[in-house]
C-alpha cells in the first residue's frame, strides 16, 4: 500500500468518512432566508503520515446579494462590506457556490471520504446560510451532510475552556488580530488553526496515553 492511499484511509476513517471543511461566511444580517450572503470563504482539511490534520489554502469569494435580500446596517458596520463597491469582484451564489466546492470535491476524492462535514465557529450560523444559497440556487452537487457540523466553539469550550473565536485562538497559542476580525478569509484561517490543533492535541493524548493539562 502507498504512503499516499495509506494517509487517505486514515483520514476516511478519522470522521466516520466525513472530511472536515472549515466554513465562514459574511453576510448582511442573522436571518439566513432574509438577508444576503456577502462572502464565503473554505478551507478542507488533510492528514500527513503521522495522522497529524492540517489545514489547506483558504479558498474564498465575494458573494452578489440574491435578489430581493435585505442588507442590515448594522451587520455592514461590523464586517466593513460595502456590498456595491465596484471594486468587489463578487460572484452570483450559484457561481460562488461552484467555486468553493471545487475543491471540497477534489480533497473527497483524494481523501476517499464520502462526505464533507461544515466545520465553523458557531456552525448552525454558516451551516444555515450556505444550506439557504442550496436551495435558492437549486444546487444538485453540494458536497456537505445538510445538517452534522462540527462545532469549534464545544470543541475550544472542552479543551481550552474558551467559547469565543478570538480568547479560544489566544488561549491555543497562537495570535488573533482583531483588525482582521470579520473577514471569511481571516476567520476561516483561525477557524481551521483552532479545529486542528484540537484534534492533533486529542490524537497526543491518545498516543501518549497521559491526561493533557489543562490551560492556566
């Protein structure tokens, strides 16, 4: 067996067949039916030859409001998004869609898992506004459970005592910059660094065989 077909049965047998995708999107409020999907941004997930997961190249877009959304000022406020800026590159949602599955299908196969799983801070939120841009759009070939997700803010809660996205990264080890804050991007690269270290920190316990300590 190669070492390639070897990493990808290990991750197909990691998460029952599910490959984990770190989600997060921008939009124009909290109401996924109502208001608009303004960014999207992936990140799939890989394990190396020691079991250890780590996080691919984030894939991202802008997203072009669907028709008849609404845009809440106060959602723009905190995410900075300027919906009609010329400059914005944004694609329709079935477009953006495609986009960001792309990958999503390609790291299936690789991985020989059959499924993607949404894997987001505070998941029902993402899960909820891309499982809205699948219906409005139709999409027959969207590679996620349509409802199991992993959630980062349990997972942050049990291993390092910390709930919200930016103490949770902070209390890992690693920076947070708030100036970056409420980008897909910025927040999809925190998101997968939390997910991973906390399963590679599991897998260490495991191997180990010795309890982790807990943070100060």
């Amino acid at each position: 067996m190669t070492s390639s077909s070897s990493t990808a049965m290990r991750m197909a047998q990691r998460f029952r067949g599910f490959l984990p995708v770190i989600v997060d999107v921008e939009t124009g409020g909290f109401d996924c039916e109502r208001h608009a999907l303004l960014e999207i941004a992936i990140s799939t997930v890989r394990m190396d030859d020691s079991g250890i997961v780590h996080a691919d190249p984030v894939v991202s877009t802008h997203v072009e409001p669907f028709a008849g959304s609404e845009l809440d000022p106060k959602s723009l406020e905190i995410t900075g998004i300027d919906p009609t800026h010329p400059l914005r590159g944004a694609l329709p949602e079935k477009e953006a869609l495609d986009l960001v599955f792309r990958p999503i299908r390609a790291a299936m196969r690789e991985s020989d898992c059959q499924r993607a799983v949404l894997v987001g801070h505070n998941a029902a939120f993402d899960l909820g506004f891309l499982n809205a841009a699948i219906r409005r759009t139709e999409h027959k070939r969207s590679p996620f459970h349509p409802f199991s997700c992993f959630d980062t803010v349990s997972l942050a809660g049990l291993a390092y005592g910390q709930t919200v996205l930016s103490r949770a990264v902070e209390a890992s080890g690693r920076a947070w910059d708030p100036r970056e804050a409420h980008s897909a991007v910025y927040d999809t690269e925190r998101t997968a660094e939390l997910f991973c270290d906390i399963v590679n920190r599991w897998r260490h316990l495991e191997t180990s065989n010795r309890p982790l300590a807990m943070p100060a």
